[in-house]
C-alpha cells in the first residue's frame, strides 16, 4: 500500500522537478499536483509533463492532497504556508525539502495551526536550477533526514518516512536542532567558505578576472560550482539558520587560526596530522557510498 495517493508539489524548482520525477517512477499510481509562483515555470511543467495538473494558486494545489510537500526557499515557507492554509484537507500531511528544520517547523506551525507537519531535508542537490535541471534519480542513495516535531502525529512520519525510502533515499530520524547543527557542519559552512574564496579571488586588484577563470586549478572550480548555487535559497539558509551557522564558524575561525600558526612558524608535523586526519574523512565518505572514488573526482582527460 503506498504511503499518500494524493501529492501536492509546491515549487518546482531542481528539487521539487526532481521530486515529481522521482514519484513518477517510483509510484505510477501517485496523483501529482503541481504548483510554482513563476507562470513561466509552470508553463515549463506543463511543457514537461510532469506532473497531472497543474495549479495557478496554492490553494488550488492542495484542496484535494493527502501530502503537500513544499520545495521553496526557507525564508518563503511560512508565508507560503499561509497562502494554502484556508484550502489544506484537515487530513493532509504537509512536510518540506528544505536544509533548515528548526526556523521551518516554527513557521510552519504558526501558519497552519493544528495541520499534521512532518519536516524533511532530502540531502542531495546540484548547483543547477529551474525545472529543466531534475532528475529522478536525483534522491536515490542519498539520505533524506525526517525531524518529526514534539507531540507531532508518529504515524504521519512514518508514512512521510516511507514515502522517501520508495524513491530511493536512505532515511535518518533526527531532532530540528540536531539536524541544523550537523547540516551548519556539513553543508552551510562549506557553502559559506566556497563564496568567500570565490569572492576574494574575484576582488583581488592584481589578478583580473579572465586570470582567475584561465588558471583556475581544480580546488579553485570545485569551490566555483558550490558557490554557483541558488543565491536566494542560500541567503534564507543562513539567516534561517544562523545561530548553528555562526557557532560552527566559530570553530571554524578557531582551527583555521592553529593552521596559520603552523604555516607562520614551520609546523610541518602539525600540518602533516591536520591532512592526515582529513584524508581519512574523505575515505569514510566513499565507503560509504556518499562520493565517488573515481579518480580526479571523475574529470574527463580526454
């Protein structure tokens, strides 16, 4: 028996596209409803067929759902909440994609007073965007972090649970604020520094700009693909998430100093460990399935 038969899709987006391919393929039977705020992105899945029909208001989309999850930046999510609040089925489970549990739960709880929410943060993604760019592999082997709420309904996350599995996800059962910890380590904090140095390299006077794109080594253009991410869905994730954000930059700030120290004094042994310990985490991620091992991260030479 399938978890919901009756999906709402709100955003449709890379991942929210991704989403409603993978249904498409892994649950046949799903009835998909889709909506976006851009027309021209709905014109777009019309053109694409991605989904049975296609919404001009929120409300619309989710008047018959059993699940609404909701595909949009952070900082829009309560107020897209409220724009479906009045049309959402007493019975319907609203959950989200987004990589910020905490401040979302918040919001989500102030706009729909009494619906059932189960929050979810799929952890996959590229730096593309817009409906063109999904696809529906795009979740499988990744893992999907579900955060049910305090007093929240169990069966509900179960169910939301259930649902990514079918698509090919790993689910991982983590408290909001656990989760936002762990993604200010894993996720915001790398996106943080990829602008940073990407930025710097971009302001520095003596090097132009075409220097910079002609000679750009390979950690150089790995940075450059993280910081070509959505700029309006990283702008909400830090200020959604800013208290784990900063503490974890804090440390951050802190370890970085010990490593200008040894380069300043010619610490070779404390450079030496330093490398050490992070080559052995880049290995635990390939066993387990997370990256590839394909040499130069799978660059073509030819």
């Amino acid at each position: 028996m399938l978890p919901f038969a009756r999906v709402t899709i709100v955003g449709l987006g890379l991942i929210g596209s991704s989403l409603a391919r993978a249904v498409r393929a892994a649950m046949p039977t799903v009835r998909l409803t889709g909506y976006d705020a851009s027309a021209d992105v709905r014109e777009t899945v019309r053109a694409l067929d991605l989904v049975d029909d296609v919404a001009d208001t929120p409300g619309a989309a989710v008047i018959d759902a059993d699940l609404v999850v909701l595909c949009v930046p952070v900082g829009a999510m309560g107020a897209v909440a409220a724009d479906m609040a009045a049309d959402l089925p007493a019975d319907a489970v609203v959950s989200d994609v987004g990589s910020c549990k905490a401040s979302v739960a918040a919001a989500l709880r102030a706009a729909l007073p009494g619906a059932t929410i189960v929050p979810a943060h799929p952890v996959a993604g590229t730096e593309k965007s817009g409906p063109e760019a999904g696809f529906a592999t795009l979740f499988r082997g990744r893992w999907c972090i579900v955060t049910p709420l305090e007093g929240g309904d169990p069966v509900a996350a179960t169910r939301v649970a259930d649902f990514w599995r079918r698509l090919g996800a790993d689910v991982e059962t983590m408290d909001p604020d656990h989760h936002d910890l762990v993604l200010a380590v894993t996720s915001h904090l790398p996106h943080l520094i990829a602008y940073t140095i990407v930025g710097t390299a971009d302001d520095l006077e003596q090097v132009t700009q075409s220097e910079v794109i002609k000679f750009s080594a390979g950690g150089f253009r790995d940075f450059t693909r993280i910081a070509a991410s959505d700029p309006t869905m990283w702008r909400d994730v830090f200020l959604s998430n800013r208290d784990a954000v900063l503490e974890m930059l804090g440390r951050f700030s802190e370890d970085l100093s010990q490593l200008q120290r040894a380069i300043r004094y010619g610490d070779g042994d404390a450079l030496f460990d330093r490398f050490t310990r992070t080559r052995a985490i880049r290995r635990s991620i390939v066993d387990q399935g997370q990256d590839d091992a394909a040499a130069d991260f799978g660059r073509r030479h030819d």
